[in-house]
C-alpha cells in the first residue's frame, strides 16, 4: 500500500524536506509551480492552480504525516 503523498504537478512522492505548497487541497512542490504574488495564486504551465494557502511553501515533513513522505 502506498501511503506517500504525490505532487499533482510531476507525481513525484515528497521527500521530508521538499518545500510544498498547498492550493487547495491539493500538494505541489513549490518548484513545479509558479507562484505570483497578486493574492498568491499558484500556476502550472499557464493554467491557474487557485489561491495558495501557504506561499512560503513548507517543508513537507511539516505539512504530510510521518507516511506520506520519503525519508530522504
Ligand atoms: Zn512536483
């Protein structure tokens, strides 16, 4: 069973110190996103994503549980 949490952007799992951004209800590396500071609203590849919750990003060690991510 597969536990781990994936970027909708690249369907790479997060590793614990991956930096994430929340759009939504959905997770994104904060690199595979394009982030603009006009109300914070998240892009990929031209498609607008919605407001981000977290523009910053976060570590995913703090934003997944303990089985969501990859250790490193
Ligand atoms: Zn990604």
């Amino acid at each position: 069973m597969n536990l781990q949490k994936t970027c909708i952007a690249c369907d790479d799992p997060f590793y614990w110190d991956d930096v994430i951004v929340i759009v939504g209800d959905e997770l994104y590396h904060k690199d595979c996103v394009q982030l603009y500071p006009t109300g914070y609203v998240a892009f990929l590849d031209g498609d607008c994503l919605g407001i981000t919750e977290n523009d910053e990003g976060q570590d995913a060690y703090e934003v997944l549980e303990k089985s969501e991510y990859l250790e490193g």
